[in-house]
C-alpha cells in the first residue's frame, strides 16, 4: 500500500474513556440512592452496556483508534488477509502474483513461527504484515485482562519481527474486538489498529 506510511493512528490517549465510566458510575450511585433500585438498576444496566457494546463492533473508535478507511483512494483498494499464514497461503500468494497485487497479511505469531518460510514467501513477493495476535484467541478474545492482552498482541509483534527480520506497523483486533486492555499497548509498541 503506497500511502500507509501516512495513515498512522496510534493511540494517543488510551484511557480516555476512564473518566466517563467513573462519571457514569457515580450517577448510577447518585440515582440509586435518591430513586431507588427502580430506576437504579435501568440506569446501571443501561451504562454497562455503553462500555461493552464498542468491544463486539469492529469498527468502534471507543477504545482505540481504528482505519477503517484510506483517506483520498480513488480507485485504490488495500487487501488485507487474516489468520495465516496456513494451507492456502501460497495459492493466495500466486493468484496475488496473477493480478500484480499487494495485499497486507495479518498473521498470527504462533502460526509464523511454525512456517517461517511462508512468511519469507510473502515478504518476498512484496507484500506486508500485520500483527493479528499471537494465538488468535477467537472465543475469548473480547475479554482478556491487561496482562494477556499484552502477552497476546507483544507476543506477536516479537515472533513476526523474530521471523521477518522488520518489526510489523498494523495491528488486527481477533474477530475485530477491542476491549479496554488494547490500546495500550498499541500505543507502547506504536501500532496502528486497522479495521
């Protein structure tokens, strides 16, 4: 992708959306204890749901920035490709050759360091990678804590550069979700979340 370099979005302010849950939590208080459970409780369960609904919708800027868009493209598309590198990989790699196209890879860490020669074929065929976590965690993703988000999206970050020899600047949520916990890391390790 000739532009990306200019596209970049790293978080600047990963725990901007602290202050608002503390806010809204302190008005739950206030209702419940002037109004009662009545209106307490719609109240509360009414926030929860302002903080958890971003995590399941992959586009959602609430947690960390995301590029979901190419500023100016015209007829330019970026191709991105999730969960490999796996069986299909080099068939995906040849009919890319056919059509003289680049695509960016989002690979996981476990799975590039089990090929790593795949990993060298799509680098030398000129295409570019992503970190798409180091284990793909697709069922619990949405809910990992501060630690294992760091070990899962650091953990990637190191087994691609290991393998590749570059460190990757795009970063993929599993499944698109991202929870309170990525970007910080993101930010520590300069990554751009794309969508």
């Amino acid at each position: 992708m000739s532009n990306a370099g200019t596209l970049h979005r790293i978080p600047a302010r990963p725990w901007r959306w602290l202050p608002w849950l503390v806010a809204s939590q302190l008005v739950v208080i206030l209702v419940w204890a002037l109004d009662g459970w009545q209106w307490g409780l719609p109240l509360m369960v009414a926030s929860h749901a302002l903080f958890m609904v971003p995590v399941f919708l992959p586009n959602s800027r609430f947690y960390a920035p995301v590029l979901s868009r190419l500023p100016e493209a015209g007829n330019t598309v970026w191709l991105t490709i999730d969960d490999g590198p796996g069986p299909e990989t080099r068939a995906v790699l040849d009919l890319l050759d056919r059509h003289q196209a680049r695509a960016t890879f989002f690979l996981v860490g476990e799975r590039a360091l089990a090929q790593p020669e795949l990993v060298q074929e799509i680098l030398r065929r000129g295409h570019d990678l992503g970190n798409h976590s180091h284990s793909h965690p697709q069922a619990r993703f949405w809910r990992l804590g501060p630690v294992a988000m760091r070990a899962e999206i650091e953990g990637c970050q190191h087994a691609l550069q290991a393998v590749s020899g570059q460190p990757v600047r795009w970063y993929r949520s599993v499944v698109g979700m991202t929870n309170p916990f990525v970007a910080p890391v993101l930010q520590r390790l300069g990554l751009v979340r794309v969508g």
